[in-house]
C-alpha cells in the first residue's frame, strides 16, 4: 500500500502558475519599478516575441488570451475580435480543459480581472472559474487558490491595459499601473513560496498584446505587437531566447504536469523545454543592419544572405539590382522584415521563430532591377535517409500570393534529378508535412525551395526538418551463388566468381578455401550497399584436393546460406620417360633407330601428341607409347616433338631425333 501512496505524492508535487498582465509591454518592463518581476527574470527564460496582424487577428485580447489559454493562433480558434462570435474552442480546448481531462484529480483555477476570460476563453471544466472584479481582487482570489492547493492556476490582471488606453506607454500612468501589477505578482508569488517545499512550481507570466505610446491597441505597429514570455521551474534553461512564442504557454504547462501534446490535437506552440534551435537561427551573428529599407530603425540586426552550413542560394536566374536586403532568398527575423512596410500580411507569419528564410519579390521590386521576375531557390543540404520507404518533410511556412509568383518544393536522391514535392497555388500559413516515397537503396534527399514572384508577395520557410522512420529489420538473407568452377578439377588454378543478391543490400561476398579442414585462404569483395554484387578472385595453391566455402552478407548482418564444393589443383606436368630394353628401345642420348616412352601423372594423362597427331589416352594414370621409329604413330626421320598433357591441362614436351 505504500508505493500507491507515494506516487500520488509524488504527482501532486507539481505545481503551475500563469500570470497574465493585459496590455504589459515588453520594451517597459525594464525601467518600470518591478523588483519581482525581475527577479523572476534573472532566474528564468525570457523571450520577446511578435504578435499576428490583421486580417489574422488585431492586436487585441480575445484573440491574445485565446492563443495564450489554447496554445494555437488565431486562424484555428477563430476568435479575432473581443466578440467570441465563432470561437473553435471544441477543437482547441484551453489547457486546464485538457489537464482536466487527463487528470481530473487536479484542481485547476481561472482568477481573471476581464470577465470574459473566466467566462468564455477558459471552459466549464476548469473546477474554478473566479471574476475578481479588479486587480486586486483577483490577487486576493489567486492568493487564496495557491494558499487552498490549486494545482494548477490561471491569473490575469487588467489594470495595466487600462492605463494604456488612458495615458499611452508614454504616460506616467502607464509605468505606475506597472509597478502595481509587480506588487500584486509579488503577492502570488509569496504565496507560491509559502507552499510546501516539496513542491515543484512552473512559472509563467506573459501578455495579451502591448500599447501604441498614445494609448490603445489592434493595430500591426511593433509597439501593439510585441509580446513576451517569461519562465521559471523545471527543464526550463535560464537565459534569453528569440524563438518562443505565446502559443509555447500552454504546451509548456501540460508538459510540467506530465502531458505530451497529441499531434492530432494540432498545437502551434511547443513545450519550452522541447524547444531547440534550428539552422536558420545560427545565423543571428551574421545579422545585418540595413541596406536600402528605410523604415526598420537603423540599428535593428535582422537580415542577411549568409546561408547555414550545408544550405546555399541559387540566384543563378535572379536579375541584378533590385532591394538588396531581398535579392534572393534571405534570413531575416520578424522584427526587421515586418517591418519593411506595415499591413501586407508579413505580421500573419506567426508560425516562423527566430531567424527563418524568405522570399519577398514585392520588396525586392521597390528599386530598379534588370529585366526579369524574382527568381531564386534555396536549397538544403543533403540529409541522410535512413533506408525507411517513406519519408517527412517538414516546415513552416507562410505563402502569400499577391500578383503573378509561383513556390515549389522539391527533392532529388543521391544527387539525381529533382522532382517535385509540392507547388503552392493559394495562400497557405501552416505546418506543413510533406509524406513522400523513397527510392530504394536511395542515400540522401536535398530539397529544394523555388520561388518567383513579378512585383507580388513572399515566401517564408522555417524550421525545415526531415524526418524518416528507422529502416524495417531487414531478415532476409542474401543468396550467394558459385558461378565458377563448374567442375571439380583437376584444375591448374583455383579461378573463383561467386554472385550474391539482397532485397536492401548486400554487405560483402566471401569465398573461403580450406584443405584437410584448415583455412589456407580466404578472399572476399566488399559491395557497399548494392542490392547485387560479384566477387572474383584467381589463387594459385600446391596440389591437392580442396572444398571453397561461400556465401554473403547484407548490410543488416543477414548471411546467406553457405555453399561448399570441393576442387582439386593439379599444377604439376606429366613426365615421359625412356623405357630400356632392347625390344622397346634402340639408341640413346635423343638419338634412336626405335624408342619406347613410359608416361605417368598422378592426376592421370590425358593424351599425347606426336608431331601434331594426337592420342587420347583415356586419362590413365599411367600409360605406355612403344615402337615409335619413322612412319609409325606420326613418328618421322628426324627430329619428333612428343607433348604429353594431363587432365589438369598441364603439358611435357620430349624432343628426340629417328634415324
């Protein structure tokens, strides 16, 4: 019974808390009078972010809080108005809705100033759903949720949005309200710290949308767009960031409380401590200020065409001249590109982090270039496959088309002509994930993004990933198959062809020869991952009989089923030797009136020949040839060449003179 007990221990240690401050501008919080605030910041992550533009969304709260509590933007919540006319929160519940229905031992409070967040944007799953009427009330209300062991809790505070509206970020009103809002922060945060030790709390505050320095918001200027996350508790690396966003807030606390996000459920944020950086964001030390834009300020780092490793550009059909910044695919950051000029849909590019690439042919023809479209392709570098039949390709991506312009993705293998993925014909800001086909025995995939445009819209890729199931376990053995010899022997020399197939790949072919049981040589050929191979070799060996051993193996270690055939090597020649006596021999020293000749090989004779006629000896060991003189058996007067040869193919020659 003790281990039950201590594992429910265990999962009520954890703990999550959101602060949200309405209308709280990043650029403010540093000179404002925020001690806790602070605080939080040098012990946790700090990311500063963008929000959408219309027509995705204004810059006000319904669609803030809602992107915020779901953890998607606003084209899938549908709440782009503080009206919540057709809100999609069936298909993208809030986070406590989802922590409910996987836990729902857990107690999960919304403390919310601005009703309609604890009516409408957080469901009636959450077991609290609280109005504190003001700021302080809701600290009050939060403080006691905390105090009673609410797990997870939810508060917002409205007070610095109404500052906003009345004085501006410029107004001193506004730096007060924000200095009231850490005091209350402070509060819960005290409340947080008076819990018991054991518990483990993740920290979040961030905000709805920022102010214009006049007062109020909805608008696309950077000032109503910038937005923040700041983090504190477990896996969450201290430090700056540039690649988190508000969508980031809700995965973040269903991973604290042991939920992975389901793909299915179509998330655009990530938990923060799953979040990595990706190739384009290398690159924000090569950053450039401007070139020939004029409205991002003049010390904004945010373009450049230095490419990543591995990554080129090719602009081989991009005409001269033109913007330079955009001249070709670019990388640039949100805070320098959309900016070039306000409300030409760049801010919808909300699913691009940090640095990304981008194609902009409508900036790019605001200054005099030589004839021709934008025409330019970024290309990856060749990524490894893994032997899977399928692969993943995926990206985000923002796709505007605003005049003639057309985009394609393409891949290519092993270097091999490129074909294409896709090619975009309507405006798509998404995730994408490109399912395709892979060759057989194919090594690499190198894709390419291809984008034209006359005077129209852009681009924008992020975040390119491959992605590849492991190869399925190859068990199936290669088959390895003995071409030559043919034949036993006796042979001169031991020439050997073994052909192997594989339905992957093969490995390596083997041909081992042993006598009496003892390895004397083993050859083999390596194959390097071909589905067939040959293996050849010619060893010349002392006589003897012998047995090969053959076979193969696949890349998988798989080995073919080993043949044995045994040969026999024969290198030695014949001998003929004079036979005595003088009914069989007259003369000597190669000189005879009659001469008889004893032949022998221990692999048999074959046949012999005497001045070209030949005699088949029916491959006896030994055999005799007697009563050779002129006219008999091609015999003449003279000089005779007697060749004798044995089955193996080896030859005597005997030169000897008749009188």
């Amino acid at each position: 019974m003790a281990a039950p007990a201590l594992a429910a221990a265990d999962a009520a240690a954890v703990k999550t808390l959101v602060i949200g401050i309405d209308g709280a501008s990043f650029d403010f919080l540093d000179d404002a009078d925020m001690p806790n605030l602070d605080a939080l910041m040098a012990r946790g992550m700090v990311s500063s972010s963008n929000l959408y533009g219309t027509p995705l969304a204004g810059t006000i709260s319904g669609p803030g809080w809602s992107t915020i509590a779901t953890g998607v933007w606003p084209d899938k919540h549908n709440v782009v108005d503080n009206n919540f006319t057709a809100p999609r929160y069936d298909l993208y519940p809030d986070y406590l809705t989802r922590i409910e229905a996987a836990q729902p031992e857990r107690s999960t409070a919304v403390v919310a100033t601005w009703s309609p967040i604890a009516t409408t944007v957080f469901g009636p799953a959450a077991d609290s759903r609280i109005q504190g009427g003001n700021d302080v009330g809701t600290t009050a209300k939060a403080v006691e949720a905390i105090a009673g062991g609410a797990d997870d809790v939810f508060v917002h505070l409205d007070e610095v949005d109404g500052a906003g509206h009345s004085t501006g970020t410029n107004g001193t009103a506004y730096g007060q309200a924000l200095a009231k809002a850490d005091g209350e922060i402070g509060q819960i945060l005290a409340a947080v710290e008076a819990r018991p030790s054991e518990e483990e709390w993740t920290i979040v505050v961030t905000a709805d949308h920022g102010h214009t320095p006049t007062g109020g918001h909805g608008g696309s200027s950077p000032a109503e767009r910038k937005v923040f996350v700041i983090a504190a508790g477990p896996g969450i690396e201290p430090g700056v960031r540039h690649d988190v966003k508000i969508t980031d807030v809700a995965p973040t606390v269903l991973s604290a409380v042991g939920i992975a996000a389901d793909p299915a459920w179509a998330l655009d944020g990530t938990a923060v401590p799953d979040l990595a950086p990706d190739a384009f964001d290398a690159l924000r030390p090569a950053l450039q200020t401007r070139a020939d834009e004029t409205r991002p300020g003049a010390d904004v780092l945010g373009w450049t065409h230095a490419t990543p490793e591995g990554w080129s550009i090719d602009n081989s059909l991009m005409p001269c001249g033109g913007v330079r910044e955009w001249a070709g695919w670019s990388f640039a950051t949100d805070d320098f590109w959309t900016n070039v000029e306000l409300g030409q849909r760049r801010e919808t590019s909300v699913r691009v982090r940090d640095v990304f690439a981008v194609a902009d042919s409508d900036e790019w023809d605001d200054k005099a270039h030589a004839a021709g479209a934008f025409d330019s392709t970024l290309v990856s570098p060749a990524y490894p496959l893994t032997g899977a039949s399928t692969a993943t390709l995926a990206y985000a991506t923002n796709y505007f088309i605003d005049g003639p312009q057309s985009a394609e993705v393409l891949v290519s293998f092993d270097g091999g002509e490129a074909q294409s993925l896709k090619a975009y014909t309507a405006n798509t800001n998404a995730e994408e994930r490109l399912v395709f086909d892979v060759p057989a025995g194919a090594q690499t995939a190198q894709f390419r993004f291809h984008y034209t445009g006359t005077n129209s819209a852009f681009w924008a890729v992020d975040r390119v990933a491959l992605g590849q199931d492991a190869a399925p376990v190859d068990t199936t053995k290669p088959v390895a198959t003995l071409v030559a010899p043919t034949t036993a022997g006796p042979m001169t020399a031991l020439t050997l062809r073994v052909d192997a197939t594989d339905d992957i790949g093969l490995k390596r072919i083997v041909a081992n020869i042993y006598k009496d049981g003892t390895l004397v040589k083993s050859t083999q050929s390596a194959i390097d991952g071909a589905t067939s191979g040959v293996h050849e070799t010619t060893q010349t060996l002392p006589d003897g009989a012998y047995t090969v051993k053959y076979n193969a193996e696949d890349l998988a270690g798989n080995i073919a089923q080993t043949g044995v055939f045994a040969v026999t090597i024969d290198a030695t020649a014949p001998t003929a030797t004079v036979k005595e006596g003088a009914s069989f021999t007259a003369g000597s020293a190669g000189v005879y009136d009659l001469v008889s000749f004893k032949l022998f090989d221990a692999g048999k004779v074959s046949q012999v020949s005497l001045n070209g006629v030949v005699k088949d000896l029916s491959d006896n060991t030994w055999s005799d040839i007697n009563h050779v003189k002129p006219g008999v058996f091609g015999a003449v007067q003279g000089e005779n060449t007697l060749v004798v040869q044995d089955v193996a193919g080896n030859s005597a020659t005997v030169t000897f003179i008749l009188n």
